[in-house]
C-alpha cells in the first residue's frame, strides 16, 4: 500500500522522492504533469534572505500607496475583498513586533539549512548543473530609497545570512546592462538560481520514478476514512488510490482537500506574473530585484524572466496581464537595453499564509495524513528541506529542526 502524496510541485516532487528513496513505495498524484503549476513560472530564485514575515511594518507602511496605485505591486479585485476579510485579519495579527520576531526566527531556521539539504538533493540526482553560481543584486535608486529597505538588512544581520553592500560601479562592473540612475545595491551572494524550474520538477520526477515511483495524473475528490485516519482517496474519474499515509502538499489548493478532512487551513493565493523574454537584447549573469518597483529579473529558461507582484483574486478568474507588462516596463528602467522581443506571460498561484510561514505538519485530525503548503514564494527556496523534513515526519523519524512554529492547527 503507498503512501500518497498529492501535488506534483517541486515541494510534492521533492517530498515524494525523498519517501521513495529512504524505502517507502510512493505514488504522486497531480491532476496535471509535474511541474505545470507554480513550479513551471516561478522566478527560479533560491532566495534564503527573504525569509521575512510580510506583515512587517515596512511592508505595512507602504501597503495604502499600492492598493491605491493601479500599477502598484499589490492589487485586491474589489469582488474577492469580501472572502479575503478572515484572512486580513490573521494578517494583521501576525503583525505584532512579538510575533514577528517568532516569525523571522521560524523563517531563519528553514533558510539557513537550505543549501545543506539542496545540494544533498542535487548530488543525489545528478542535476548539480541546475544550480547557479551567481547570486542577487538588489537596487536603490539612492540613500532615502536604501534606508527603507534597512529593515531586512537588519534582519539578515541578526540572523548571519551574508551580503555586500555596493557602490554604482561596484554594481555596474558585475552587471553592465544596469542603468546609471541606480546609487546602490546590496549583493545577496547564497540567492542563486535554477537553469529552468521546470525542467528541475521533471528531471526530479525521472528521479522518482527509477527509484520505483509512480505517477497518476487526476484530481482528487474525496478521502475514505479507515479508523483514525486515511484509507484511500477518490478521483475524478471514479478511480480509488489506497493509501497507508497522505501527504497534501497540492499549494494554493491545498485548502479545498483539507476542507475535504474538515481541518481548514487559512490558505490564499498569491497570484504572481511573469513574462518570459528569450531574445532580450542583454545578457546577466546574477538575478536583480527592486524592492521599490517589486520586481526581479532572472536569468532562467534560456532567456530572461521578469516578475513579481502580488494580486489576490482567488483560485477561478481569469488573468489580468496587464501585471506582467507592468513589470516589463518596470524592469526596462532598471535595463534600458532591455528589449521584450519573442516573449510569453504567464500567471501561477502562489499559495499564501497570512504569516508567511509554510505548514509542515502532521494532521491534528487523522494519524496519517501530513500537509506541506503555504511555502508562498518560497516554495522553491525551501523545497528539498521540505523533502526532508516531511520525510522525517512520515517515517517517525526526529527532525533535525523544531517543527512546531510549522504545525497546522497554529492558527
């Protein structure tokens, strides 16, 4: 009988083949191909300084000016507002400087393991060459804009993640398609990137099933319960999967199955934007970020990409992209050589938790069913510690973390 796990993200992806690797027989079931979520268009950045909550002030401070700013990075559709009521409100609650220092701690730990648990991961599979050596360049137009942003170098100072603050021609000498209106920046060296995130989730899911994996492709319904736990799951189609155990890790909809289990989960989607540009008319080696505009560009999938922004409006409307050519022009300020010629756009949902930190968890509910979700956008970041992790819970085996600032039932 396997244990099931259920989306197959790099996070799903990821927890399913650490199980079947340490001897668990494993099936992933997605009710598409690996990979073809959020996996497939995130911005392919193992970003381990970006750990902080964003319901800290500074975030805070400047949220009215984007809601009010029809370009601006945050945007709320007026006909979700209502249903996001519940889940501002535990927002708001994660705001409380007490609360944020245990949230920035929770943060710290997952992304100060990273690397060890990645480069484990790669090692193991074959697929070093993924990975980066470059890091990322975030820009400031000058001092006022640079002191907003001290708060995440303060952060990052109290928990030890490496940077370098850089000069304009420090910056220019590593990235020559930068414009001259930009005085600073702050070199992240450890916030490398992936060749194609996609590519990543599928050669990974190869991985998984040599080891003996299996893959089913279809949406999950309804759960059959046995005793105190799972015994099986239904499909659309009417097919029935056993399970000895059930790992929910299907992101932003993750929700809906453990509403399924009648255990709610304070789950919503970030929706993010990217537009993808293969003939850019400029080459980079490191990613660049904005704080002040929120976006990023990343060198990935043989051309450019260039995201960000966040818009809450649920799981069913259509995709609004005029968000991705915002931050095209966006991004051409920051590279005025920039040309956005042979492109396409695309938009994911990034599953989101009104404190920021991911669940990884046994159910408090049913024995054997266990959630990994709510990594927001760091789902790639966090995904082979995720893998470990969660393997750790499975199996009965001692995490080499605290997992109770990650527990479902913290709400």
């Amino acid at each position: 009988m396997p244990c099931v796990v259920v989306g197959a993200g790099i996070v799903g992806t990821a927890i399913a083949y650490e199980l079947q690797r340490r001897g668990e027989t494993v099936s992933l079931v997605d009710r598409n191909a690996p990979g073809i979520g959020a996996s497939y268009g995130n911005m392919a950045s193992i970003a381990v300084t970006e750990f902080m909550p964003a319901s800290r002030p500074g975030v805070w401070a400047q949220m009215p000016k984007w809601l009010l700013d029809p370009e601006g990075p945050v945007r709320v559709r007026p006909a979700y507002l209502p249903k996001l009521v519940p889940w501002f409100l535990r927002f708001l609650a994660a705001s409380r400087p007490s609360k944020l220092r245990e949230l920035e701690a929770a943060g710290a730990v997952l992304c100060g393991r990273v690397y060890e648990d990645l480069d484990a991961l790669l090692k193991q599979t074959g697929l070093k060459d993924m990975l980066s050596a470059e890091g990322c360049l975030s820009l400031y137009t000058d001092e006022a804009e640079f002191r907003k942003d001290r708060d995440h170098i303060e952060t990052l100072d109290r928990f030890g993640f490496r940077y370098e603050v850089l000069g304009g021609n420090a910056m220019r000498d590593l990235e020559p398609a930068l414009t001259t209106n930009i005085a600073k920046a702050v070199l992240f060296p450890d916030n490398r990137s992936i060749a194609d995130p996609y590519k990543l989730v599928v050669a990974l899911a190869e991985r998984f099933q040599a080891l003996g994996g299996s893959i089913v492709q279809g949406e999950v319904t309804a759960f059959e319960h046995g005793g105190e736990g799972v015994s099986g799951l239904r499909l659309q189609d009417g097919r029935r999967i056993e399970a000895k155990c059930v790992v929910l890790a299907a992101g932003a909809f993750t929700a809906r199955l453990s509403a399924l289990l009648k255990e709610p989960i304070p789950l919503e989607t970030e929706r993010g934007y990217h537009t993808q540009i293969m003939a850019p008319g400029i080459s980079m080696r490191h990613s660049i970020i904005w704080p002040a505009r929120a976006f990023m560009v990343t060198p990935t999938a043989g051309g450019l990409r260039v995201g960000g922004t966040v818009e809450m409006a649920g799981l069913k409307a259509a995709p609004d992209f005029r968000r991705a050519r915002i931050l095209v022009k966006r991004a051409q300020e920051a590279l005025p050589g920039l040309k956005a010629e042979q492109t396409s756009e695309w938009m994911g949902h990034r599953p989101a938790l009104p404190d920021t930190i991911p669940v990884m968890s046994r159910s408090a509910k049913r024995r054997n069913v266990f959630y990994a979700t709510g990594h927001g956008h760091l789902g790639l970041t966090y995904a082979a510690t995720t893998g470990r992790l969660m393997a750790d819970l499975v199996m009965g085996a001692a995490p080499p973390v605290d997992m109770k600032p990650y527990r479902v039932d913290r709400f």
